[in-house]
C-alpha cells in the first residue's frame, strides 16, 4: 500500500514507477559522480587555475610581440632592434666585432 492507501497491482503500473525509480537514480549518481557533479568540482578548479596561469603566460608573450611589431613598424622602425634580428637571422657581422653568447637569467 502507498500513503494514501492505494494499492500498486498492475504490473504497468510497476514498471511504470520502476523506471521512474531508476530514472532519478540515474540522475541522482550523476550529480554526485558525473563529469560535471560534485566528485569532479575539485579537478574541474584545479584545471582552472592552470588554465588562468596559462593564458597569463600567453597574454605576456602576446605583449612582447605586440612591442617588437611597434618597434620594427617600416614608418619608424627602431634601428637598435632592427640592426639585432638582421645580425641574429641572417648572421650578417662586420670583422672586427665580437659576439657574445649570454645564457638567459645568468
């Protein structure tokens, strides 16, 4: 009997609130152990935060292009950062100069 004193007889009816059982089970668990539910909020942050260091890290990178475009614009092109990428591609030296290799940060 049910709450109100109804009696499930028909098997329909059993199948019926079967499924529906099994349906909000079914959701139930994917709200706790889904690709989106509460098991995964913490993975889900952690990928967020390196995705923010990232884009960071790009924004920056994005930055020093944007700066070397500026300086090597053909109207007023910087002749120091000019005279440096022609000289570090092209390998183009006069015979008296001398290159120094510098390691980054040491």
């Amino acid at each position: 009997m049910t709450r109100e004193g109804h009696t499930i007889t028909s098997p329909k009816e059993r199948l019926t609130q079967g499924i529906a059982l099994s349906a909000l089970l079914l959701l139930g668990g994917l709200a706790i152990a889904g690709p989106s539910g509460f098991l995964a909020w913490g993975e889900n942050l952690r990928l967020l935060d390196q995705r923010r260091a990232e884009i960071a890290k790009l924004t920056h990178q994005r930055n020093e292009l944007k700066q070397q475009v500026n300086l090597l614009d053909p109207n007023h092109a910087d002749p120091d950062l000019s005279s440096e990428l022609i000289r570090k591609n092209l390998n183009v030296l006069h015979p008296d100069e001398v290159v120094l290799i510098l390691k980054p940060g040491g």
